[in-house]
C-alpha cells in the first residue's frame, strides 16, 4: 500500500514506520512530531455543507469533545490503554490528540452536528441563510410635513 506523504513524495507505510521509529529512538518524538495519539482526519463539501470526519476506533462519544472557536473546528480526545503489556511489535498510538481545522466564512457555526457510528466521528455544518435583499427607505429632513 502506498500513501503519499504531506509534500508529495511517495512512502511506503513499512518505510515510513521504520523512519517513525528510528527518529523516536534517536530524538524522543516521532518523524512527524505527533505526541500520543493520532487520528486521522477527511473534510470535505457536499450539498452546502461542510463535512469532517475523523477516525476515533475503540473510542465513545465520552473520550472525545468538539469545540468551534476562532473559526476553527477543534477535535480533541484521549485514546487510553487499560494494559501495561511488554509489547512485541507495537505500531497503536494512545494519549491525547487534538487536530484543528479551519472553517470557511460561510459555515454556520450555530448548525453544528456530529455523530460517532462505527469508531468515525462525522461533523456536519451547514450554510449560513442567506438574507434577500431589503431595500430602505430614506427619510428627507430636510422638508417639513
């Protein structure tokens, strides 16, 4: 399987793990300086809404909190393991995470809907109404009735 890295150039996954592991050992974080748990994330638009999804396996809507701030998404959560084990080969990240994605100027924060089915956590926004036109009236006071 291969997967492209976030400037284009193709990584393997085995390779890309291998580089994982080797920057953690030499530098105490990981290539892609994610801290604990990562979760992997799809935004895209469809019928005049906004959608975020993000991948949260083995997690309920408990371990996980939604915040709209500064116009920005902010998904936070805490993947935790209930075992300490001496892991033979260990590739599953736990801790906390928190991804941040912008939204455009013309989502409704207010129509914020999010659902977790199946370990994916969806975010759904809908357009701001659009006003119609109001035409005013302007009042002369200068002429005195």
């Amino acid at each position: 399987m291969l997967s492209t890295h976030k400037v284009g150039f193709p990584f393997s996954a085995s390779l890309r793990s291998e580089l994982d592991d080797a920057f953690n050992q030499m530098f105490g974080k990981s290539l892609s300086g994610l801290e604990g748990a990562y979760s992997p994330l799809s935004v895209w638009e469809e019928e005049g809404k906004y959608h975020v999804a993000l991948d949260v396996p083995g997690m309920s809507k408990e371990d996980l909190a939604l915040d709209i701030q500064g116009g920005h998404l902010i998904l936070t959560g805490e993947r935790t393991t209930e075992e300490n084990r001496d892991y033979l080969h260990h590739e599953r990240r736990y801790g906390k995470f928190k991804r941040v994605v912008q939204i455009p100027d013309w989502v409704d924060p207010a129509s914020v809907n999010a659902t977790l089915d199946a370990g994916v956590l969806t975010v759904v926004l809908d357009k701001k109404l659009e006003k119609p036109p109001r035409k005013i009236e302007i009042q002369d006071l200068s002429k005195s009735e």
